[in-house]
C-alpha cells in the first residue's frame, strides 16, 4: 500500500514517521547525524533561517544571544563533532560566525540539510493515545501543519526566554536610558561614548563589559553576588582539556576543588582585589565564570565594579554601597531560563520550579518516546556529550536499545537530584549540571549494555 505525500496510508489512519527531532543547533544537529548513520527517518524543524543555533548570528529584526564578541570558552578540538574536526586554521578560541559557518559545514558534510526545514516553528507536541506524538508546526508562510511521529528528540538548548529582574529596581519607570537584555546586545560599538551599566558577572556579563569598556565612555559592572572566575588557560592548557586528562579524572572530587583553588589563587589572586565579591560557595557548587578579558579590563580602567543596583532616577542609578553613577543605558545579562512551550503541562523538563527530572538528563520516564538532547550544562565542552546522548537516543529509536522500567528511571532521576542538592543546594538549575568525564563514561557504559 503506498502512502502519500502527507503521510497518510490510502484507506487508513496517517502513518506516523520515526523520529522528529526539534532544534538545528549543536545539539539538533548531532542528535540529527546520529538518526541519519543508523538510517533512521527523521524530520529536524528549526524556527531560524538557517542552522547554527546560538552561534548563527541573528539577522535583522531577530533576537539572539549571538552577539559580535562571543567566542567559544572551550578549546576547539574538543567542541567540534568527532568524526568533523574544526579547521586547523581556526583559532584554538573561534568567534561565532566562524562556529555558525562551522556547524553549517557540518550539516552539509554529513547530509543533514534536505532532512531540515527551516522558519519552521513548533507549535504545540502531544502524545495520543496509541502513544505516537502529534508535532504541530508552522512554516515561513503561516501555513499550520500536524506531523505524527513514534519519537521526539527536544534539542531546542535552554537559552530560550530572557529574564530580567522582576520587579526591576525602584525608579525604573524613571530612567532616561535605555534599558535591554543581552539577547539585544550586538557590539560594543553601538554605545561609543555612552555611560553603561552591565548587571551580572555571568559568561554574557563579563563578555558584554568587556566589549563594551573599548567603546563606552564608561563600563560598569554590577555584580550582586560573586562567582569564581575562571580564566581559559591554566598551566598553559585550556580548562576543558584539563578536564578531559586522566590523571585530573583519577583525583578525587574534593583534590580537584584544592587543585583548582590552588591554581586560581596563583593565576589571579583574590577576586577582592579587583574590587569585586568573594564567591560564597567553594568552587563546583555553582557554575563558574570563564574569562581572559574581565579581570584585566577591571586592572586598566575599563570596567568599575559596583554591587547590585538599588534604585533608578531619571539618568541616575545607586547602588547599594551608596555610590552613584550617570548612566545612558543598562545592559541586564541575567541570563535565561528554560522553556519549551510546545511540550504538554507537567514536562519533567522544568515541571517543578526549573528541576529537570529526566533520566540520564535525556529520558522523560512517563512519557515514552521523548527525549531530550544537550539539556546539559557541564563545566567545560558540551559537544561530546550530546554526541553521545544522541547515539544512545539513535539506539533506542532504533530498538538495539532497551530502557528499564519507569520506576527504576525515576529512583535513577531522584538519586541524581539528592547528589546535586547536597552539592549545589536547592535551586532548579542546577539540575542540569554534569561532570564531563562521570557523565561521558555513564552514557558510553549505557551504549555497550
């Protein structure tokens, strides 16, 4: 019986697909290559205009965290695909267009292109009662369209929706600035001569600042509460591929906290110094900041540390010390936070206060045929990773693998959780974090079982 352009078989119910996977960014795309090795049908829907994700600087009109002085903080040779290597002309820290060409060349190379549609927005995913799922997406001319697939692979990132503060300080109605995200920061360029607040001491923070005191005619940061910051390079070797080497993997959890302390003290000293806070928590209990520029620009001039803002009036903004400054625009880099609107109500995916409850950090135990693919956050490069959750998937779509039953999933999932509070405390985000090499080595053993 031969099926329709649609799908649908004649005289019978639509035939549903094998696999949709939503997202064409790193992670959509590795999640994409694996379907495709192991001949698997697939469909990848990606709203952008092209693939990249958030390295594909944003066109016109478009929000996006892309911003012109975005560089990759992991070394190269471990944040390209594995059987794709990033050029050797690259530097060992590429900037984002030359990562966006690279994960386009990547989708070329292996194939995935025609398989991708692109301005293509999911709407809504369910599942229905045979336990297929329904994907309803709209295309770049509006035209609504339901697909039926046996799978989903949510590789959408969870750099989704900006937050500000909420409520924003006193007086904010009162600024005379302008006050954005940095999902709409492009370049520093675009505030030459202008008197700049940047609140937050995050990865976008400290890159904004930075980009901003070569410009700005004055560069702020406001830092509520300290972070460790943690320059690229120590010893002369990028931090991931310390992370990566065995004899840091045979060193035990609380060695690699006095390494890692030891190191930063002699590379930087105290972060009091430079006139910022302390950290509050020891290293690995909250994520860190990666940073070359920051701690210079503070050293020269560029940037003044301020603590966390307490009010707004017309131009002025106060900080909580006391001190005043005149400010043209306030650049919030507060970061993100997870959303995926077209899933159904009660996800494990940020179903309970921002906790992720996934098994493996891939797997919803209740709701069999979803997966989700690089809803990671691991302290050094993630492409590995989501290479391997991506075979691992391919193998379950495929039948090679087999998952335990949904109770042991979920004694897994509040196993994991316990270990992240007692490390991190209670906060929903940090129920994404991972270990890169416990991680790897978990889902390398779940692909040889």
């Amino acid at each position: 019986m031969e099926a329709s352009l649609d799908g649908s078989r004649a005289g019978g119910a639509p035939h549903a697909a094998t696999a949709c996977v939503i997202g064409a960014g790193l992670s959509g795309l590795a999640a994409a290559h694996a379907l495709s090795a192991r001949g698997i049908d697939f469909v990848c829907l990606e709203k952008a205009p092209d693939v990249g994700g958030i390295w594909r600087g944003p066109g016109a009109g478009e929000r996006g965290p892309g911003y012109r002085s975005l560089h990759l903080n992991t070394a190269k040779q471990l944040t390209g695909y594995s059987d794709f290597p990033m050029p050797a002309e690259l530097p060992l820290y590429p900037g984002h267009a030359d990562v966006a060409a690279y994960l386009r060349a990547f989708a070329e190379w292996a194939g995935l292109l025609p398989r991708v549609e692109l301005r293509t927005e999911v709407l809504a995913v369910r599942q229905d009662g045979d336990g297929t799922w329904t994907v309803t997406s709209r295309d770049a001319r509006g035209e609504v369209t339901e697909r039926r697939f046996e799978h989903v692979l949510v590789a959408s990132g969870h750099n989704t929706r900006a937050t500000l503060p909420n409520p924003l300080p006193p007086g904010a109605e009162s600024f005379t600035g302008t006050i954005l995200h940095s999902m709409d920061f492009r370049d520093g360029g675009d505030f030459a001569g202008q008197r700049v607040v940047v609140v937050g001491m995050g990865a976008s923070g400290v890159d904004i600042a930075s980009d901003l005191s070569r410009h700005a005619a004055r560069t702020v940061l406001s830092v509520r509460r300290g972070l460790h910051i943690v320059p690229k390079q120590l010893f002369g070797m990028s931090v991931d591929l310390i992370a990566d080497a065995p004899w840091w993997n045979d060193m035990s959890f609380t060695d690699q906290r006095r390494f890692v302390d030891q190191a930063l003290f002699v590379a930087r000293g105290k972060l009091s110094d430079y006139g910022l806070p302390e950290p509050d928590h020891p290293i690995f209990s909250s994520a860190v900041t990666i940073s070359d520029e920051i701690l210079s620009r503070i050293r020269h001039g560029g940037v003044v540390p301020r603590p966390a803002i307490d009010s707004l009036d017309g131009a002025k903004v106060t900080f909580t010390d006391g001190t005043v400054e005149e400010a043209d625009a306030i650049v919030y880099c507060t970061g993100f936070r997870m959303d995926f609107p077209f899933l159904p109500a009660g996800c494990p995916a940020g179903a309970r206060q921002g906790v992720v409850e996934l098994y493996k950090r891939v797997v919803a135990p209740d709701l069999p045929g979803l997966y989700f693919v690089g809803l990671i956050r691991p302290v050094g490069s993630i492409t590995r990773l989501v290479e391997a959750q991506s075979r691992w998937v391919a193998g379950i779509v495929d039948g090679d693998v087999t998952l335990p039953p949904a109770d042991v999933m979920r004694e897994e999932i509040g196993t994991y959780l316990k270990s992240i509070e007692e490390r991190y405390g209670r906060t929903g985000g940090s129920s994404i974090q991972v270990d890169v090499g416990p991680y790897l080595r978990e889902l390398r053993e779940l692909q040889d079982a």
